[in-house]
C-alpha cells in the first residue's frame, strides 16, 4: 500500500542544484500518522507571467502557467524537472508544494494594454495543467480567460481536468473570433488505469463529458493522447480516437513518453509499486524510441521519438484519424480580432 495515498510520487529524490541532500534512515523512527501528504501552497510575486517561447517544435509564441507544481501527481510528468529549478524534489514536492500566481490576470492585463505588445498565440499549460484541483477556488484561470475575452487574445489550452466545462461561457466567446482551441488530455479509456497513472486528474469518463460540452458550445476541442508508454497504454490510442470522435472531438495529438532527469527514478518507482512485472519491458521499449536512453531533447523526435515502432504508432495514429474524420493539426487561431483595452478607459481599436 503506498503511504502517500493519491499521489504519484512516493519519494523526494535528491535536488540537482543543491549541494546537500538529506537522507532518512527509514528504520530507525515509524510514522503511524494515517493522514494522506497535505498539500501546500505558495504565492508567487512574478513581475510578468508571459513566457516566451522559441522552441521549432512547439506551435506557440507564448506561454502562461497559472501554476508550478501539479497536485494530478502524474509519474511520468516531464514538468516534475522544473521545480528543482525552485529548490524542490520532482518527486513529492511537485505535487504537493504548488506555487500559485495570484496576479497573474493583473499581470496579464497589463502586458496586453502595452503599444508594444503583439499579438501572438498563447499557449495555457505549456508546463502545468491550469485547471488543477486548487482552480475550483482559485479561479486564476478562469480570470485569465476574462482577460483574454476583453483583449480577444487568442489562446490554445490543454487539461486532463473536466473542470475546463466550467468556463464554456469564456471560451465560447473566444471562439467566436476564432481565438481558442482546447486539448483534453485522455492516455486510457480504464478508469483503473487512469486512477493510478493520474491519481488527482478528472476520470476518463469524465474527460470525454469536458469534451462533449465544449463542442455542444461550438468551441473547437480535440484530444491530446499524451503520453502513449510503451507496453502499457499504447493499445488504446485507436480506442482514444474513437471515443472522442464520438463525443464531438474534431482533431487529436499525441505523443510518446519521454522521462528527463529526476523523472525517471520517480517514473521507475511507480512501475515498481503497480507494474512490477512489466517494469523492465516498459522501461526498453522507452529507450528503443529514444535511441537507448530515456529521454531525448532533440526538437522534432522528443514528443515522438524514433525508430520502427514509432514509425508504427505514428501511422497507426494517422490511419485511425483519417477513418474517423478527425484533423491531425488544431484550428489555426486568428489575431485578427485583437483590441487594445486600457484599464479603465473602455476600448481603443
């Protein structure tokens, strides 16, 4: 039984950019505190939020990230790396100290208003998701959207929580100007699969619902089958498909695991607690994807590697889109609509 119910990670593994490190002797004290891991949360004074992105295989300009840290405890996060960068563990630290930009919609506004702003495509969880669970209260999001309604600043968002259906009313108006498209994140149709794999994210069914409800709002939704992992979710990409074509998905993306630094003991750790049996299978068909390592930073083959069984879930991926009539690229979104709002001296066009 894992001591830390709901999470992913069971362990805090050792911070590359510290010099020490702090090790337990597990058996020389017992902890019988049956409460779960409590998560924190820490506010962060940022000056700006827009981050600028210049990476040849990404489709954004920008990116805002509400959040750092994810309490959806997802293992095989590649995300998990960037709190080290904050003097945390990719392990336990990154799903329960989560740093939240209060200001951000300020912050937002702001940039927006400035003559030298141009208006480009945003990305929403380029890195964590923006609609964890803490988004339920915080709303930071949604305020972010109410933003990005006023300046009708085009933005693409990607989740794995159904939350997202809260805020049909935003991004149906962003959609109107050809302004938003949404990824839900779905990598398994088995609920059991999923609650393990994802601890603290919306079920399967409930994603496709998310799904449903966008599309019943004419706002363009696809899925992101992100990450498939070899030996064990990779068969269910065709069944993914399906299922969100089935509830008004018009277009998907994947792509395959990739387990950078300090998430691939944290990755290694999960396999050992629930697929102890297919740990070593798994773990050599990642590095065959990645030319025998488990990751790869290398534009272009990092989200979908190489090799032949690459090359057979890629046309897999393909053959199973154009059976089912869904694009294989999102909605180009369109700047043309952009208005420059300063706050409190109503609209200038």
């Amino acid at each position: 039984m894992d001591p830390h119910r709901g999470r992913g990670a069971q362990e805090i593994p050792a911070n590359r950019f510290e010099a020490l490190c702090l090790h337990t002797d597990e058996d020389a004290w017992v902890d019988d505190d049956p409460r779960p891991l409590k998560t924190t949360f820490l506010w962060d004074d940022s000056k700006s939020v827009l981050n600028s992105n210049d990476s040849e295989d990404l489709s954004f300009e920008y990116s805002v990230n509400p959040y750092r840290g994810c309490e959806h405890g997802c293992s095989y996060c590649y995300a998990r790396t960037y709190h080290e960068y904050l003097g945390y563990s990719a392990g336990l630290d990154f799903e329960s100290k989560i740093v939240v930009k209060e200001n951000a919609p300020r912050l937002l506004e702001a940039a927006f208003a400035k003559p030298s702003y141009k208006p480009a495509m945003i990305a929403m969880s380029g890195v964590t998701d923006c609609y964890q669970p803490i988004e339920r209260k915080l709303e930071i999001t949604r305020r972010c959207l109410e933003v990005m309604v006023r300046f009708r600043q085009p933005v693409g968002l990607i989740t794995k929580n159904a939350l997202i259906a809260r805020d049909v009313d935003h991004l149906g108006e962003l959609a109107r100007h050809q302004a938003t498209c949404v990824f839900i994140s779905v990598t398994s149709l088995d609920p059991k699969l999923a609650r393990i794999l994802e601890p603290r994210a919306s079920s399967p069914r409930a994603r496709l619902d998310a799904i449903r409800a966008l599309a019943d709002h004419g706002i363009p939704v696809g899925v992101s089958a992100a990450p498939m992992i070899p030996a064990l979710n990779d068969s269910e990409l065709p069944a993914i498909l399906e299922a969100v074509k089935e509830a008004g998905g018009s277009f998907a993306f994947y792509t395959t695991v990739r387990l950078p630094g300090a998430v691939a003991p944290v990755f290694s750790s999960w396999l050992d607690r629930h697929f102890p049996e297919r740990k070593e299978k798994i773990l050599k068909r990642i590095r065959g994807t990645h030319g025998g390592k488990l990751n790869s930073n290398v534009p272009g083959a990092r989200m979908r590697g190489s090799g032949e069984p690459v090359g057979q879930l890629r046309a897999l991926f393909h053959a199973s889109c154009r059976r089912l009539g869904l694009a294989t690229r999102p909605p180009q979104l369109s700047t043309e609509a952009f208005r420059r709002v300063m706050p409190g001296q109503g609209e200038l066009f």
